[in-house]
C-alpha cells in the first residue's frame, strides 16, 4: 500500500500543518497530514490550552476535519512534530488517545507515517502500532 501512497508530499503536508500549531505552553508543534481513500489530503495541527484536558493533537484535528466532511475511510496519515523554531530531531509518534481515534475508522494496514522532514521518515502501520486495540 506503500507505493499508492506520495509518502514524501503528505509529509510536505503535514511540515506546512506544523506551522499553524498553537503551542504556547509546551512549545511543541506537531503537523498531520491526513490521506483519505478518495484521495483528498485533510491537514491538521496541535490545538494546546490552558486547561490541558482541552488540548488536541495534530492527528485527531485532522481526522474530525475529514469527518466533519463525510470521510469515512482512509489510507494513511503524515505526521511531523518538534520544538517549535528547532530543527526536527525526533520521530513524533501518535499517542494512545490519536491511535484508539485511527482504529475507530481505518484497518490494520492504514499508513502512519513519522518524519523529521520528506527525506527521512518511517513508516509503519496502525497494526503494528496498535496491537489488539479496543473496538467493540
């Protein structure tokens, strides 16, 4: 499913995402780009507040964005996240609450892509993880 997937312009995508993030407590931005199976990319970036409760990550504006459109089946999703005005270091991962909202609407095999920029990225599936999520 890799190569039906332009890994490298989803994680543009999501990089572009980044810079809309509102972060002013932890300084930590994180883009998403969100690929649905009609082909429609659905961008989306961390939400923080003062009350942490209210926070959102980038994955979860992403996927209510597409929601909210009638989307309903996707293929994958970029992600990019780091210190804002810093060079990316690290992989950003989904957390759990991001990785429960993906299994709600996609299989095994959808993408999730982590990066640090378009050249250097890994790719897994939700599958590997989210082993044994909880689905009802």
């Amino acid at each position: 499913m890799v190569e039906e997937v332009d890994v490298k312009k989803l994680i543009l995508q999501a990089l572009g995402a980044r810079m809309k993030a509102y972060a002013p407590y932890s300084k930590y931005q994180v883009g998403a780009a969100l690929l649905s199976a009609k082909g429609r990319v659905y961008p989306g970036c961390n939400v923080e507040n003062a009350s942490y409760g209210g926070t959102v990550c980038a994955e979860r504006v992403a996927f209510f964005r597409a929601i909210q459109e009638g989307e309903r089946e996707f293929r994958a999703i970029a992600i990019v996240g780091g210190r804002a005005n810093e060079k990316i270091e690290d992989f950003a991962y989904p957390c759990g609450i991001c990785r429960q909202v993906m299994s709600e609407f996609c299989r095994e095999d959808f993408l999730i892509i982590v990066a640090k920029d378009a050249d250097d990225y890994q790719v897994h599936t939700l599958g590997e993880l989210l082993p044994h999520g909880f689905l009802l």
